[in-house]
C-alpha cells in the first residue's frame, strides 16, 4: 500500500508530536493539516522518497521561515503516525547574517524535544566580498549554504538532505528559467546530487504556499525573516511571484494547471534535438 493511500484520520484527542500540541481546534485548521499531510504523502509516494532501508536518516533544513517550519512539522507528524519510517535531523546553517537571532532555533527544538544540529559558518563575508555592490546575493549565498548542508549530511549518516520549497517556488523557479536563462527547468521534487551520495528532496513540491503561510501562522511559529542580508529587493523571484499570483487571481486553478504540465512533458512537441531524434522520422 502507498503513503498516498495509507489515510489515517486525523483526531486531536490522541494528540500528536509536539510541534502541533499547540494547533488550534477549529475545523479549517484540521482540514488544512490534512490537506498539507495528504500532499506531502502523495510527493513521497509519487516521487519514491523513501529507499526503505533500516536506520535510513534524513537532514531537514531548517530555515527559521514559514516553509522549513511547517515542511519539520508535517515529516514530524507523519513520524509520530507510523508512516515516516525515517529518523530525522533538524539542522540550521547560521551563515553569519548581521542580527541573525542566534538563539531562537535552538531553543525552539530543545523545547519540542527534537533531535538536531546547529553549525555556524560566516558565508556571508564571503558572499558580500564576491557580489558586487548593489547585486543580490542570493544565488551564491544558496550555492555555499548547500555545499555546508552536504558536508554535514555526510557527517551525520543522512542519506538526504530534505528541503521546505513548494509548489509556488517550483513554478517561479521554471519561469526564471524559461524568460532569463532560455531552458526548460524547474525544482525536482527528487535529485542526486553531483557526487552520487545523497538525494535532495521536496516533500512539499504539491503544498501551495498559502496554506503552508497558514500553517505556520496558527502554529505561531518564531520566524526568522529571509532579509538580513538587505538584498532582497528587486529580485527576478519577486516578479514571477506577482505574475503568478495575478494569473491565479484572474483564472482561479492556473498554478495546480502549470505544475501538472511539469509532469507531462511531451518532448517530440518541443524544440530540443537531444530529446527527440527528429533526423530519425
């Protein structure tokens, strides 16, 4: 039986980990949790997440955003239920950002009594001597930020590092590609990385980004804001946001229609030779 199918109803009098004992006890917030639970079932079951090994370990990144909090908080739920049968291990990368609130992670998951690591590497110095002034620092930000998580997934025995995007930063990410760098690419729910030693996941690739907004806010999560670095503004990102956000507001259902045309790729429709052997027909 698939993840997808092994339903098990949710009764808040049997009670849960304990990142949920807070949850409010309203109907909209059990049919939210639900709703975020049955997706992130359906992603590890659709995309085979799980290898099913004895003792099998999963790094969950840990942000201090909305996403990493709820992405810990579901993988957590659906551990306490029997149907995660993977240890995991929350980990934060403080990365040196001026202000960054030091102890606020740490506390949060001694207090739930979850297992995890804190590492401190200053990438940002490095980061705001290689970018230009004025330039975002994202991208090389990110790009030492997983090299870290890599090195200390392999120190820890994980077989993957697990991390919080969703539906909407899959769909951003494809038309970043699309309009500025001319290819067909989006975010793999599932991927090996380029040493072959550990896969890179995406539970929550069919969760929307509101409901996990949701989520995270009746949970009254302590967010860590993504903007102390000051290089947020005017991001690429933030316009593909808006675009979506507004064909979703003038035709309700456009993003669930887009992310299903990223699981049905026709490539004899397209224009790449090395997909299609056209020289062949």
């Amino acid at each position: 039986m698939s993840l997808a199918e092994d339903i098990v109803e949710l009764d808040d009098s049997v009670g849960g980990p304990s990142l949920l004992r807070g949850a409010p006890d309203s109907v909209s917030f059990n049919k939210l949790r639900k709703r975020l639970i049955r997706q992130v079932r359906q992603a590890l079951d659709d995309f085979s997440m799980i290898c099913g090994q004895a003792g099998e370990r999963w790094l969950v990144c840990l942000s201090g955003g909305k996403d990493s909090y709820a992405l810990l908080a579901i993988l957590s739920d659906l551990k306490w239920r029997g149907s995660l049968p993977v240890d995991l291990l929350a980990c934060n990368l403080d990365q040196g950002q001026p202000g960054f609130p030091k102890h606020v992670l740490p506390e949060f998951l001694s207090a739930h009594g979850i297992a995890h690591r804190i590492e401190y590497r200053d990438t940002y110095s490095i980061v705001t001597e290689k970018v230009p002034e004025g330039g975002t620092y994202c991208a090389l930000c990110s790009r030492l930020r997983r090299a870290n998580l890599y090195r200390i997934a392999r120190e820890e025995g994980c077989s993957a590092i697990v991390l919080g995007h969703h539906r909407e930063d899959i769909l951003e990410t494809f038309f970043l590609n699309l309009m500025y760098a001319g290819r067909l690419e989006a975010m793999p729910p599932k991927l090996r990385n380029d040493e072959g030693d550990l896969m890179v996941l995406r539970p929550m690739a069919y969760a929307a980004e509101d409901d996990i907004a949701k989520f995270s806010a009746a949970l009254q999560f302590p967010i860590i804001p993504c903007d102390l670095c000051g290089s947020q503004d005017g991001l690429k990102r933030n316009a593909m946001k808006a675009m979506l956000e507004e064909m979703e507001r003038r035709q309700p259902g456009r993003k669930d229609t887009m992310l299903k045309a990223l699981m049905n790729v026709k490539s004899s429709h397209l224009l790449d030779r090395k997909l299609f052997d056209f020289s062949g027909l």
